[in-house]
C-alpha cells in the first residue's frame, strides 16, 4: 500500500469515528474529498512515480489539458449549451475490401492516406479550439500523444460516494451506492469528434464508389488510379493528411511503410 492510499483509508476511517458528512468525488485515478462543499483533500492511490512524458514537465502536459478543457468550455457556451448531434455515416462494407485487394498483381502498389493529428484536426475543423490553439501544438510531436487523450481526458465520467455522519451511504443490497456524474454537453462533443472523424474515411470510400482497400478510423487506401481523386477530396474539405506508398506481397500480406500486414482471414473467406 502507498502513502496516498493509506492516508485516504484513515481519512475514511477518521470520518466514521467522528460521524462525519462527506462527499467523496472519484475522477479517473484521484479522489476529492468535500465537507460542507469544501474540497479539504485530495488523494491519488495509484501514483507511481515514473511517466513517460515526451520531455514534458508535468505543470506542461497539466497546463495543455486545461487548455483543452478552457477550449471546449468556451465551444460549449458559444453554442448556449446545445451541441448539434453529428450522425454517423453507414458503409455498408467491410473496413478491409478484399475484392479490391485481390484485383492487385503481387508487387503491385497503392496509396494509404492518413489525417495528421486527426482528433486534433476534427476539432479545430468543428471549431471546438481556436486557430492559434490549433496552430501552436499540431506540429509539436511532445505533445503528440496528449492530443490523442486530451478530449477523452476532460471528458471521463465522475463516480461519487456520499457520507452521512460517518457511515456511506449504501444500497438496497448493502454495497456503498456510488452515483456516476456526466457532462452531457462534454459527451456530445467527444462524441462528434469522433464520428466526424470516422465520416472522413467512410465519405471518401463513397467518393470513389467504394472502390477502396481498407479504411479505419482516420485512413483509407485506394488503388493508384484513384490517388488523385482522394487528394481532390481531402483538399476540397482543407483536411491536413500524410501519404504511405504501401504494395501487395501475396494475396493475403501487404507492406504499410516498413511493416508487413496482414490480412484477417474472415475478410478473404468472405470474399470466395
């Protein structure tokens, strides 16, 4: 046991002792502690003392989160608290196009296209952070990882145990009652970073007829006479995206820059 939980195990114990009234707020990894409204502690019981920061201090990667956080907040009251739910595009087939795939020779090449920083990049095309914001982080790649985690970060869910003079409060089966807390506002906008991102790949497999080779979240591939319309589409829209020259190596292996990949069965027997 380490000293954060300890010590939060006898703030628990102290405050059945004197019959205390508490709320005890659980946010990811910390827990807060209130009496009277008043945060009076807060404890970390899985602090571990080594973290992968890219160089980062951590007063930086905390100060870049609450940037994030300030960012949305702002977006969230420009819009008077009504965020406009973004539906979800349907594709009606697989993320690996085997039929396309198997009309390739061996040896033969094609092009995957990849958003640059894409929920970063979603967000600022939503409008969620600002341009300067924007600017100032997209090409700093210490940063590159809390870009990823930075909206699904501020947007964790928040569970609550309730003390009454002393003892939890608990339910009808006598386990502590922990109530979980939402931002709805916070939900809907990391919901439509996230399909707005996904829509990209799925409306440019529309685009070229679904005549592509694989898709996911942020990426598509396509043969290479259809190169040139995915440029045209993804400049159209002003999206920022890097380019992989990747070719076939056999009729279920292909080579994505230095890896090798390869294909999930169920995708080729799906296709015989």
């Amino acid at each position: 046991m380490n000293d954060e939980r300890f010590f939060l195990n006898e703030t628990e114990n102290n405050f059945r002792k004197n019959k205390v009234s508490a709320r005890f707020l659980q946010h990811r990894r910390k827990t807060f502690i209130f009496v009277d409204g008043r945060k009076i502690a807060t404890y970390n019981p899985f602090k571990t003392k080594h973290i992968d920061s890219e160089n980062l201090s951590k007063r930086e990667i905390l100060r870049f989160f609450g940037v994030v956080r300030k960012e949305v907040n702002t977006y969230i009251k420009d819009c008077d608290y009504s965020i406009e739910d973004i539906k979800q595009l349907n594709l009606t087939t697989k993320g690996f196009n085997y039929d396309v795939f198997k009309e390739l020779s061996v040896g033969e090449s094609f092009w995957a296209y990849d958003l640059n920083s894409a929920y970063w990049q979603i967000m600022y095309r939503l409008g969620i952070i600002k341009k300067g914001i924007y600017e100032k982080y997209k090409t700093d790649r210490r940063y590159r990882r809390y870009k990823q985690m930075s909206i699904g970060l501020v947007n964790a869910s928040k569970k609550c145990r309730y003390m009454i003079e002393g003892d939890f409060v608990r339910d009808c089966d006598s386990s502590e009652m922990i109530i979980e807390e939402y931002n709805e506002q916070w939900k809907q906008v990391y919901k439509n970073v996230r399909v707005a991102c996904y829509n990209v790949p799925v409306s440019i497999a529309e685009f070229v007829n679904n005549h592509y080779i694989f898709y996911n979240q942020d990426a598509i591939a396509v043969p290479l006479d259809l190169s040139e319309n995915v440029k045209s589409f993804l400049d159209d829209n002003e999206l920022e995206y890097k380019m992989q020259l990747c070719e076939k190596v056999s009729d279920f292996e292909y080579t994505l820059g230095k890896d090798t990949r390869r294909i999930p069965t169920f995708y080729a027997s799906e296709s015989f």
